[in-house]
C-alpha cells in the first residue's frame, strides 16, 4: 500500500464518501412518529 502517495488518500477519502452516499440511499431513514390532528373546517370538527 502506497501510504506516502497523497493520491492513495484522495482516492481512499472518494471511495469511502461514495460508499456512505450508497448505504445512505438504500437503508431506509427512521422517520419521527407525529401526532396526527383532524381536520377542522371554520373551528368544527367532522
């Protein structure tokens, strides 16, 4: 391994930041659970 190569680094820092962009778009997100309002229509309620 080329550790005193400075292209080595470059390339080892894009490999990784595309591996992370990859994992990112196929685990899915944990989303906030939200509480849910009705709908109100002029102050009523359905």
């Amino acid at each position: 391994m080329p550790l005193d190569d400075w292209q080595f680094y470059v390339v080892t820092a894009a490999a990784l930041w595309g591996l992370w962009a990859l994992v990112r778009t196929i685990m899915p997100r944990k989303r906030k659970t939200t509480k849910r309002t009705d709908l109100t229509v002029e102050g009523r309620k359905p």
